[in-house]
C-alpha cells in the first residue's frame, strides 16, 4: 500500500497559501492547503462572517489546531 496524502502534490509557498480545491462539484467549497511553514491545511469557504458562531461553539480536537479565522478574499 502506498501511503500518499492530497498535500504532497502542493508546493510549499515563499508567503501566503498554496490551495488546491477538492472538487468543484461540493456545495460548500473545500480546500487542501499548504502554508509557508509547510503546514498541512484543510480549508473550508464559508460566505458571510462565522466568527461569534466559530468563538461560541469552539471544539478542542486532538490532533487538529483551529488557528483562527482566514478571509481568503483579502
């Protein structure tokens, strides 16, 4: 079995995000990203601000780090 991940196909970046978009066919757009640490990011578009509703319904996963909120349209 080959152990391959969607990330070892995204380059690293100088700055900023390098995104690839999952599938163009989802109903909310998804998003493996790499930074320029060459952390491994999974991204999801959501429209409008989340921000209050992200704060007030904050779940600490083990393994996972929620950085924080990202406007990718900037």
């Amino acid at each position: 079995m080959i152990n391959t991940s969607p990330w070892d196909e995204i380059n690293i970046p100088k700055k900023d995000f390098n995104v690839r978009q999952i599938s163009e066919k989802t109903i909310v757009p998804c998003y493996w990203a790499r930074d320029s640490k060459g952390n491994c990011l999974f991204i999801i578009e959501l429209k409008g601000d989340h921000t209050l509703q992200f704060r007030k319904d904050f779940i600490k996963v083990n393994g996972i780090v929620c950085s924080g909120i990202v406007n990718l349209a900037t």
